[in-house]
C-alpha cells in the first residue's frame, strides 16, 4: 500500500510504527489533543495497515543493514591473511624484523604452509613410542594398542 492520501494520517501511522502512543501520535501528527481520538483514528484499517506496512519495511530495512554489518564484521582467515600483511609491511617499514618475522610466521601457518607443531607431557613421557615396532606402530595408527598397558610395561602387549 502506498502513502496514505492524508498526510497527517500518514504521519500518525508513521509516529504508531515508531513506537509513539496512540494518543501522543495524535497530536504530533497535526491533530488537536484528544485523549480517546487517537485510539478511535489507529483502529481504523487504513491506519492499521500502513502500521504494519511500515514496520514490515523498518525489519527488513533493519536485516539488511544487520546483514551487511555482520558480513563487514565477519572474521575470515582472509581477513587475518590482510591485517597481518599490513602489520608485517609495517614492522619491516619501522625495522621491526622480529615482528615482520612473526606476522609472516603467522600468515604461513593461517595458509597451511607452515604447521607448528609442540610436544605435550614432561621429558621422555613418550619415549615409550621408540620402543615401538613396526607392527606396534600400525597398531597405534589404527588404535588398537592399548597405549596405557603398553606405557606401563612394554612387555605385557608382546
């Protein structure tokens, strides 16, 4: 439905879909106060129409804007990949090469270049895995030895 023809109706639909009370809009739109004609005039259907038409409106108006803010605001690797190109370009530009070293560590390991990898537990925890024989080691690959029987005496699992 278009605007309405009246505009001081169109005013008072727009001030209901804003949020005013009926009796505030009212006024606002041009009426003179009434305490009960603003109830009276948004019953009417032509107003309650326009209402729900222009809230319709204001929800997508208002997830399309959410939409793009997400999609601006989103995070990608991507993303990262360009904040820490410029911070690299920026530690080489004010001779920081430790941390131009670190961003391109950085962008490597986001791009699948470089893997880091750490070893968990205390020195010599997986020294057991040296004991290990070939067919001990398929095993371990296809999770059928018991790693905790194994850890606490080699020879129970041969």
């Amino acid at each position: 439905m278009p605007t309405l023809k009246n505009s001081r109706r169109e005013t008072f639909a727009r001030l209901l879909a804003s949020g005013k009370t009926a009796k505030d809009a009212y006024g606002l739109a041009g009426y003179r106060a009434s305490d009960s004609n603003g109830a009276w005039l948004a019953r009417k259907e032509e107003i309650s129409t326009r209402v729900a038409e222009i809230s319709a409106e204001r929800w997508k108006q208002e997830q399309a804007t959410a939409a793009v803010a997400a999609e601006r605001s989103a995070i990608t690797r991507q993303s990262l990949v360009e904040k820490l190109e410029a911070t690299r370009k920026a530690a080489d530009e004010a001779a920081q090469f430790s941390a131009a070293v670190a961003a391109t560590k950085e962008i490597a390991v986001l791009l699948g270049i470089r893997i880091e990898r750490s070893e968990r537990g205390g020195p010599g925890e997986f020294d057991w895995v040296d004991r290990l024989n070939l067919e001990e080691l398929r095993a371990l690959a296809k999770g059928e030895l018991d790693v905790e029987v194994y850890r606490k005496d080699p020879r129970a699992v041969n």
